[in-house]
C-alpha cells in the first residue's frame, strides 16, 4: 500500500503538465492533466458554432483536501450535469485491491437539467461574471480556494475565475443552484483564510487574455503553454 501511494503521489508530483483528453475520473491521468482540465483546454479546441454550449466549473478547495468539478452540456431539453467530487486525496479507508485506485478516486453523480433549471443557472454565472474582478492575470494557488469556469458558449470560449481574496465566494450565485444538483455526498468545503504558500503548492496562472493559462508552476513542472490559433465566431 506504501508503495503504491507513492507512486501515485509521484504521478501527481508531474502536476498536470500533459494536455486533458478526457480522462478526470482515473486519477493518475487526472493529476498528469489537471492545469490543462481547469483551463477547459479539450472544450476551446472542441468550440465552435455547431458544438452545443459547455460549461466546466472547477472549486478548489486547498487542492490536497477538497476539489470538484461540474460539467455541463446543453440539450435541446435541458442540460446534462456531472458532478465529481473528493476530499482529502489518498484516503486510506477507501483504500481496496480490487480497486487500489480508490483513495483518490472522485464520487459522481449525473442528473438531467430542465432547460429552465439552466436558464437559472446560466443566468446566475453571467450576474457572477459581471460582478467579480476580470479572471485576466489572477494568480490562483492551489492551497487557496477559488472556482473556475470554462465555458463554450454561441461557439466562443472563455475562461472566468473567482478567488477568495477578490470574491465572496458563499456569495456566488451559481454556487448554490449546482451544489442543489449535486449528488456526490461530499460536503462542500467552505472557504477559509489561507496564509502563505506551502511548499507543496502549485499555482495557475491566467493570461493576459482572460481566455486561457499563461503558465502553469508546480512541483516538477513549469511550463508556460504554447500560442495556440484559433477562430472566434463574428456576429
């Protein structure tokens, strides 16, 4: 079991410095990918006008106690919502052989939204943005808490961040309607003062832009993301 968590804890150490290609529910393909999942980098390559609307919320909080993350895709009823969710990484108790994966596992839940039900929620995320500081240049530490939104949205993309020190995060709108939809029996881990940066830490940084990360540095790995071309929809 030692060795085993260690290597787990080694693949984690790589911090997230390999492209998301849909893998977040395997752990270690999640700690190798986990800049590039927040960033919603397969949604932005994914985008355009004839993909339905998608939307990734990400919380972190303090990354090694408690993340979640929400994916939503629009239908022409609704919306179907994925809830994932864990708290402290490396929970022995959940430790089995036959699935030794399971202390760093995340509980899911999936639900049908009505289109009203995304209405609301959608709403309430544009009332958020327009409310909170631009994502542009934020600093996100990964022993803080913070959410990120990567939304595809009309075939444009875009990147949102709220931080606990620019944001009242138990203020957030959208927070509640998702929290009512989830059904992953994590309890949401409310934000608290964070003083410092742990030696454990990694951080995420947004670009100039406010559409993407500009570099990425964590154990292992620093890494700033090459330029990427893309065509945005013009109305």
């Amino acid at each position: 079991m030692r060795r085993f968590a260690m290597t787990v804890l080694a693949a984690a150490g790589l911090a997230a410095c390999t492209t998301f290609e849909g893998a977040v529910d395997n752990p270690i393909e999640r700690s190798l990918t986990w800049f590039s999942f927040v960033a919603g980098d397969d949604i932005r390559a994914a985008c355009s006008q004839d993909t339905e609307d998608r939307y990734r919320f990400v919380y972190n909080g303090v990354y090694e106690r408690q993340i979640r993350a929400y994916e939503l895709v629009t239908t022409e009823e609704g919306a179907l919502l994925t809830a994932r969710a864990r708290n402290r990484a490396g929970n022995v108790a959940r430790f089995q052989f036959q699935n030794p994966l399971g202390p760093w596992e995340l509980r899911r839940s999936d639900a049908t939204l009505s289109a009203d039900t995304v209405s609301a929620l959608v709403a309430a995320l544009d009332r958020d943005v327009a409310a909170a500081p631009p994502a542009a240049g934020q600093r996100l530490r990964s022993n803080s808490f913070y959410w990120t939104v990567a939304v595809c949205r009309f075939g444009a993309f875009t990147l949102h961040a709220f931080e606990q020190d620019r944001v009242a995060l138990g203020e957030l709108a959208f927070r509640a309607l998702l929290l009512a939809e989830d059904g992953t029996d994590v309890a949401f881990a409310e934000a608290k003062r964070i003083e410092g940066f742990s030696e454990n830490a990694f951080e995420i940084r947004i670009n100039r832009s406010g559409d993407g990360i500009a570099g990425r540095l964590s154990r292992g790995c620093t890494k700033t993301p090459p330029v990427r071309s893309r065509t945005r929809s013009t109305e």
